[in-house]
C-alpha cells in the first residue's frame, strides 16, 4: 500500500478541518493550477510496507521521503495599447499601457527598463509601424489603480513591481517625454524590458533571480528559469504616433503699381506700391490654435514707415480672425483655430492667405 501526504509550507489550510480546508481550497486551487505548485512546498511520500510471519501479521514498516518544489520562473510581458498611442511634440505626460504577468509559481519582484527602438519596425499588439524617430531617454513607470486608466496622480510611481503573486497580473504605464523637435506623422517605437527579481521583502526590491547549478538538492528550493530564453527577463514594444499641425507659411511680393508707369507693367522703383502676399496652410494633422502672425513692416529698410494698406486676410475655416496694421507699420494677424489638413495643398479650410501694400522708399 502507498500513500501521498501534500504539505504546504508556512500555510496552516491543511491542516484545518475539512470544511474550511474545502472552502477555502476553491480559490487556491484555481489560482495554483497555471503556475503550479507553489515553490517551497514539501511533497511527503511514505512507503508501507504490510507482511506476516508464521501467518501472524505484522506491524507495518514504513519510510519516508519528501523534497521541495523549486522555483519555475516564467512572465508574460504584453503591450494593452490595440494601436500606436497618439502623442504631441512636446508633451510630458502621455503613457503606453503593458500588462505584466507572474507565470511562475513562486511570488516576484519584477524590475522595469525600456529604451527607444532603432528604426525598422516595430509592433504594438499585431499592429506594425516604422520607427522613424525617437521619444526622449528618461522613462517613468506607474503602477495602475486597477482603472486601467492613466492618471500620475492616482496611480503609483514605482521602478519595479513589488512582490507580485504566481498567476497574478498587473497594468503598468511607461511615460517619456515627448520631444518638441518631433513632427507629424512620425512614430517612435519602445520596448520594455521587464527582469526577474527575487521577491525579498515588500516594499523593498530583491536580487536579481538566478537559476540554480549543480546537482538536484531536495532540501533546497532550486530555481530554474523557464521564461522564453531562460534569463528571466521579457520584453515586448509599444509604439509613439507624433501628431501635430504642421505650419506650411511663404511669403511673395508683386509690384501694383509705380509713379512712371502707374498699373502697367509697374516696376519696383522709389515711390512704386508693392503688394505682400503671406500663405499659410495647415498640412499636418491635427488642428493648429492660437495663431499669430506677424509682419514688422517698418522694421523693413527700403519700405517707407506706416504706408501699409488694403490689409486682407482670406480664410473659409471656422474660428475667428483678427487683422490690424497698427501704426500702419506692423502686421498682426490673430487666429483662434486653423483646421487639420484636408489633404490638398493651397486650399479649402486649412488654407489662408494675408494681402497688404506698402511704398517703396
Ligand atoms: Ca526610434
Ligand atoms: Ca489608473
Ligand atoms: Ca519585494
Ligand atoms: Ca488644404
């Protein structure tokens, strides 16, 4: 006859009586199925042995043996974002999503790293793009509050994820700096590298997990690593979309007219009225705000001070324009919105120009 004893170290559930051992074991069990037996477990084997002698049986003689389940270190490293995360040059505060699971069976201190990817592509989810630029080089994480949602003041800055259970999952944010030199349409991909720590204490970061040499030890918890390469550490990318409005602004100058040969064939001589004509077009896409304009004629050597004139601004988009020529000298145009781009080049709402005259000194 042969028996199996299960024995959890430092855990008392089995020891208790049956109906509480039961209730309690539903939820244990289903958390211990895909990591396995947690690691440190003592598995007790006992042989017996049952035999008689002249036809008088026996006490039973029996033997022992028992061994600890080692360490099976194993993470699944998964970017949440469905699409490469919109960014604006400049911004501080945009963050990727990752999902980081504990698939040992042993609880683990998980410790972050990311870093700009080089060029070629580059894959969020099933998605792939070409990374054609790069975020800035100080990475920040934070651990969710359980909203999934990013918010630097709910959610916990952290360097690692502490003491995270086997089966168990956390969300984690990656926030760069955007760059402002950044421009529209660019993407810049990141990869996250998520290394193995010891568990340690909690709230404190432990040694790096490593796996362990030499022969079988059955007094010992011995590690082996069963991640993807067996180095305890994975990694998985996530993409930056910069979007912005991009500010297409020229400028051209004909002559309306001159003293000699008035609207005919006028030349750019003393005293002749020239006619400034300004383009700008938003071609990127996103809207363009706030914009101003400005244009110090006087400032201009050649053009005589305060003769500008006929001052007309052009615009079909929505927001609210505001034109001036103060002094008769300075140029300023204020509008509050400029349309994403639409996509043709030289009109439509994204597209204005500003006319005015000026005299020749
Ligand atoms: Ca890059
Ligand atoms: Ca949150
Ligand atoms: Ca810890
Ligand atoms: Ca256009």
């Amino acid at each position: 006859m042969k028996t199996n004893k299960l024995n959890i170290t430092s855990r008392g559930l089995f020891k208790t009586g049956l109906s509480v051992a039961l209730a309690a074991s539903v939820g244990l069990a289903t958390q211990a199925n895909a990591a396995g037996t947690p690691s440190g477990t003592t598995i007790l084997n006992t042989v017996t042995l049952d035999y008689s002698v002249n036809n008088i049986n026996q006490d039973d003689v029996t033997a022992d043996v028992d061994f600890l389940v080692g360490n099976k270190v194993d993470l699944t490293v998964t970017a949440n974002d469905a699409a490469a995360v919109s960014v604006t040059p400049g911004a501080t505060t945009t963050a990727l999503a990752f999902e980081i699971q504990n698939d040992g069976n042993t609880l683990q201190d998980f410790v972050l790293s990311a870093a700009n990817t080089a060029g070629g592509p580059v894959s969020v989810g099933s998605t792939s793009y070409t990374d054609n630029a790069d975020m800035g080089t100080t990475f920040t994480y934070y651990l969710d509050d359980g909203d999934d949602i990013f918010d630097a003041n709910s959610d916990t800055l952290i360097t690692y994820v502490d003491e995270l259970a086997p089966d168990a999952s956390v969300t984690v944010f990656l926030v760069v700096d955007a760059p402002s030199t950044l421009s529209d349409d660019q993407y810049a991909g990141i990869q996250l590298n998520v290394t193995t720590h010891d568990g340690g204490a909690a709230s404190s970061q432990g040694a790096e997990t490593t796996a362990s040499t030499g022969a079988f030890d059955r007094t010992v918890v011995q590690t082996v690593l069963a991640d993807a390469g067996t180095d305890g550490v994975e990694s998985t990318t996530s993409v930056y979309h910069v979007v912005s409005a991009n500010i297409f602004i020229a400028k051209d100058v004909t002559v309306k007219s001159d003293p000699i040969n008035g609207t005919t064939n006028p030349k750019a001589i003393p005293g002749a009225i020239v006619t400034y004509t300004i383009i700008v077009e938003n071609r990127g896409t996103v809207d363009a705000t706030d914009i101003t304009i400005s244009d110090n004629i006087n400032a201009i050597t050649g053009i005589k001070d305060d003769t500008v004139a006929n001052l007309t601004v052009n615009y079909t988009g929505a927001g609210t324009v505001d034109s001036s020529a103060t002094d008769a000298g300075l140029v300023n145009v204020t509008i509050t919105t400029i349309a994403s781009t639409d996509g043709t080049d030289g009109s439509g709402n994204d597209y204005l120009t500003i006319t005015f005259d000026a005299e020749i000194e």
